[in-house]
C-alpha cells in the first residue's frame, strides 16, 4: 500500500510538504441588486393590448357573420390583390394599423396601435382559410 508523505488536505494540495490553501469563499455572498419594481409600463402595455383584443374580436365578428366577406378577402388574396385585402380588412370597422400577408393556407393580420417600432403593441391573428 503506497504512503503519502502528505497528509490529505481537502482545501488544497500539497507541494513538497508545504499546503497550498485556496482562499476559502465569503460566508456572505453578495447578490445582484435588482432595481426597484414598477409596473407603470406593464400595466399601460395590458390597456393598449386590450384595445387590440377589442378590435381582433371585432375583425372576427365581422368575418365570421358575414360570408360575403369571408368570400372576397378569399378571392381577393387569391389574385395576389393586397390593396384590396388591405381595404376589405379595414371595412370591418377596425380603427388600428393593419398589415396583412397571406398565402394559400392563410391569411395573417397584424394588429398595431404603436406608434414607432419599439412601442408597444402587436397582435397577430393568423386563420386558415
């Protein structure tokens, strides 16, 4: 059996007789301070966001009540006509920005009430046709 001639140190090693201590960690480790909560922003993102679920319910109402509707936004994104989709989109009564793509399983509605690209908020509905 071999023999050291070292003792086992567990908060080192050992060189030439002599042991190495690692510092040992503080007892009281320093956590990240967090800047103090305010929920301003968020509470003024769920007002603009429910005026966008208010107008996303109106633009399906209209859709789903109406199949003449339904019909020409259908033929309409058929022909690759996206003025016209555009102008049956806002027809429904919506008062927001609209941006629409379809394609031939689709269509996408974004909803936006931001007023420049990092404001808050979008809301994308995206139906089969």
């Amino acid at each position: 059996m071999y023999t050291p001639n070292y003792y086992y140190n567990p908060y080192g090693y050992s060189y030439r007789g002599a042991s190495v201590f690692y510092p040992f960690p503080s007892p009281f480790c320093t956590r990240q301070m967090f800047p103090t909560i305010s929920t301003k922003q968020f509470i003024q993102s769920t007002e603009k966001y429910r005026i966008l679920v208010n107008e996303a319910n109106k633009l399906i109402n209209k859709i789903s009540t109406s199949p003449k509707l339904a019909q020409d936004i259908m033929e309409a994104a058929q022909k690759s006509n996206q003025q016209k989709v555009n102008q049956l989109i806002q027809s429904t009564g919506i008062t927001v920005k609209t941006k629409t793509h379809f394609n031939p399983d689709g269509i996408v509605v974004e909803l936006s009430n931001a007023k420049d690209p990092s404001d808050c908020c979008t809301l994308k509905l995206a139906l089969r046709w």
